[in-house]
C-alpha cells in the first residue's frame, strides 16, 4: 500500500499558512481536514492540496514529514508559487 506525504495551504486571518502530514488515502485526508475533523491544527480554514509525494512504506513517509515540517523555506516557495503569499 502507497503512503503519501502531502501539504495543504490556506489563507486567513494570520495569512499564508501550510500544513504537512502523510496519509495513505489522499481524498479521504483532505476531506476530514476541510470538514474539522482532521488536525486541530487544521480546523476553521479552507485548505487546498499543494504539493505531494508518494512512498512504498509508511515508516518512510512519516520520515520525509518530519523533514517537510522543518523545511519552511520550502513551504513558502509553495504557498508563493501558488499564489497564497504576501
């Protein structure tokens, strides 16, 4: 089974935002996220898929999410790139 790294971007009150998580069912994720039961993190806002990767296993999923959490510079080329930026 495909494990999927992904990240989503909103806008709002604050700004700019982006969101990195991994699933292994890309629609079902993005759907709980928009409907407040996915990360609290994520409720109150819209959220759009912007960028993913897929992996073979799980544990390598969940390593490239910790790096993508770390990797501010790359997130906000993708909120920029997309149009969600200042």
């Amino acid at each position: 089974m495909s494990c999927f790294v992904y990240v989503l971007g909103s806008t709002g009150k604050g700004g700019p935002r982006t969101y990195v998580g991994w699933t292994n069912d890309l629609d079902r994720r993005l759907k709980a996220h928009n409907s407040g039961a996915g990360a609290r993190s994520t409720r109150g806002r819209v959220w759009v898929l912007l960028y993913t990767e897929a992996y073979e296993t799980r544990g390598e999923a969940m390593s490239r999410e910790w790096h993508l959490k770390r990797d501010r510079k790359f997130r906000k080329q993708l909120t920029e790139s997309v149009g969600l930026g200042a």
